[in-house]
C-alpha cells in the first residue's frame, strides 16, 4: 500500500477514504488497514475527499479533517470514523458532531475494532454465506470424504467453498482432494486468533485444489497437518465468520468426538450431517454420536451410506439413530482407487454427488438463501 494514494483500484473498488494530518496516526491507520485487506484512498483535504465522499465504504478522519470537512459542506452519511491518539479531547466530540461521524475512536485502544470495520469495508455484504458440519457415526464412516464431495459438488454449482478440516487425528483434509503437495497454510502455520480474519487473504493463503470448470466456484482448503495438533475454538470461531461473511458455503470436517473446536464449529453451524454406514455396529455407534450433537443443539439430519451387508435400509437406520433421514447413498464405483489416486471425491453423477446436492438444497432451505429444487 502506498500512503500518496495511489494504490490499485481493487476488483469490486471497495476502497475507504483517509484524511489524516497526524503522521503517527496514519502510520497506524495504514498499517491496520493492511492487515484488514482493505484500500484506502489518501486525500490531503475536503476537496478531494469530495470526489470520494459519497461511495467509500468508511470514511476515516482525525479531528482536524473532521472540522475541514464539516466547514466545506460535506453531506452527512454513514460509516465516517474520527480517529485519535490517546483519549479524545472535549473538542472532537464538537467536530465528530458537524461532520455526522458515527464513532470516535482512540487508538491503539481500538485497534481490533478498528480491523474489524476495515475489514468490512473491503469485503462489503455478500448474502448467502452458511455454514454446514459434517460428522461420522463411527471411524471410518466416510465423513471426510463426504465433506470433500460436498465442498467439490457446491464448487461445480457456481460456489465459492471453504473447506476447513477440524479432525486433528484424521491425517489431513487435503489428502482425500489430492491436494497435500498444493502450497498455502494449513491450520499449524495460519495463526489465526480471535480478530476478525479478511476472508479474502484468507482464501489467498490456502491451498486452492481446481475441482471445477473455468467459470464455476472456486475452493480453498484448511486442512490439519500431519501431527495431532488441532485449532482452537477461536481461531474456528473467526475462520467461519469470515466464510459466512464473505458469502462461502463453509463445510466443516469434524471429529466424532467432541473437542472444543468442533463444539465451536457445532455451535456455528447451520446445519449439520451424520454420516452412518448402513451396518449393525454403524447404527449403535451413530446413536451415540447422535446423542452428543443433540446436547449442542442445532438442525442435525442423518446421510445414511451404503453397502447394508445384513439389508438394513436407510429408514431402519434412521429409527436407530434417532435423526431424520436426508440422504441415503449406494456405494461410489471405484472410490477407493480414485483416492488412492489423489483424484477428488463428487463425480459429477455418481451416488457422493447426488447425495450432497440433497444435503446442499437442505442447507440453501435452512437459511433461506434457495428453495428446494
């Protein structure tokens, strides 16, 4: 970022306007405002600040720009900030009043509140964001590879996906998408804390696997390393955030056991998927898996998988598991070998897919962002 201003225009030219005198301050400004993705456009007084004035997602001042800006005529809208050092004097409050400013803020006290509203600036409001977890009924159930079914499915249907692997012990989401020698972070190195996370840097610094055609959705994977160390529930907590915010359909991998980052991810959810091999043992183990998503609330529905070696059906497995039935599935041709093979799950016909797009049509019902087709 350049501090004369002259930054490239972003793709969607979500762009916020500064004006600060204060050196130090803009440093500081400039700094948070990197960290938060956003662009900002430098001006030096109210008459340039004018050309912006009215389409900057947030205005930024200090206290003199407020006053300059107030005196020139500027119309009051939404989203300015007047921004200090220290505690605000008893003026700023006069000058915050003449130009309309929402907040005035002290920094580096409000630098995290700060981050955060340049961070929606340059993100905006993109509806449609949902977040959807995937648990197995047992070991071995098939549920991570249902989850990268499901990431690649919503890919080939126009989404963009973040796939985000909360199995410390599973060996790493990326493996099943053949994406493990791909470069980006995984969750060890991505040092997320309790701030608020650009979703767009965050899908920068992932592995990207292509699952789809030019001009389908786009996927980025969170994937767990090769070592038993997990996330912690607030970087889950801030990774989700930033997915549904920017408009991702979040699919979450998550351990039949309750860690604290899965209860968090549970708790985000908006829907969430038990994934129950049509089999005896398969039916107790899920039963039990089940009882412990219902002590965490939210919308939980069974995807049953076959082969039933003893001829259980899907509805006999629901009534043992005590879960309405969403899907039931035959068994994928040549699953095994096309993982072996590093080639992704979701064949664009085959059982996996035709199960998650139930799954999908379901998430798009809950929260109300499609009807079912």
């Amino acid at each position: 970022m350049q501090r004369n201003g002259a930054v490239q225009e972003s793709a969607d030219g979500r762009r916020g306007l500064v004006m600060v005198s204060d050196p130090e301050l803009l440093d500081t400004i400039l700094r948070l405002a990197a960290a938060a993705g956003c662009e900002l456009h430098r001006t030096v007084d109210a008459t340039q600040a004018r050309a912006h004035w009215p389409r900057a997602p947030l205005v930024l001042l200090d206290a003199h720009a407020a006053q300059q800006c107030a005196l020139a005529g500027l119309p009051r809208r939404a989203e300015v900030v007047v921004a200090v050092r220290g505690e605000p004097p008893p003026v700023i409050w006069r000058h915050a009043v003449a130009v309309g400013a929402e907040h005035v803020i002290s920094l580096p006290e409000a630098e995290s509140w700060l981050v955060a509203a340049l961070t929606e600036a340059a993100e905006g409001s993109r509806p449609g964001g949902a977040v959807l977890a995937v648990v197995g009924g047992r070991g071995g159930a098939g549920a991570s590879v249902f989850s990268a079914a499901l990431a690649v499915t919503a890919v080939r249907d126009g989404a963009r996906v973040l796939l985000v692997d909360c199995d410390p012990l599973g060996g790493g989401l990326d493996l099943v998408l053949g994406a493990e020698d791909l470069g980006g972070l995984r969750w060890p190195e991505i040092g997320v804390g309790d701030g608020r996370v650009p979703a767009a840097a965050l899908h920068a610094a992932l592995p990207a696997p292509t699952v789809g055609r030019r001009g389908e959705g786009e996927l980025a994977v969170l994937s767990c390393d090769r070592s038993p160390h997990g996330p912690s529930p607030v970087a889950v907590r801030s990774v989700l955030e930033a997915g549904r915010r920017s408009g991702d359909t979040v699919v979450c991998d998550l351990p039949r056991y309750p860690t604290e980052a899965a209860v968090t991810a549970l708790s985000a959810a908006d829907l969430a998927v038990l994934v129950v091999p049509a089999d005896v043992r398969s039916c107790a183990a899920g039963a039990r898996v089940a009882a412990v998503l219902a002590e965490h609330g939210g919308r939980v529905r069974l995807v049953v998988r076959g082969p039933a070696p003893g001829g259980i059906d899907a509805a006999e497995v629901a009534r043992a598991v005590g879960l309405p039935l969403l899907a039931a599935m035959r068994p994928e041709p040549g699953l095994s070998r096309a993982l072996e093979q590093g080639t992704a799950p979701g064949r664009p016909r085959g059982p996996l897919a035709a199960a998650a797009r139930t799954v999908l049509t379901e998430l798009r019902v809950v929260t109300g962002t499609g009807a079912a087709s």
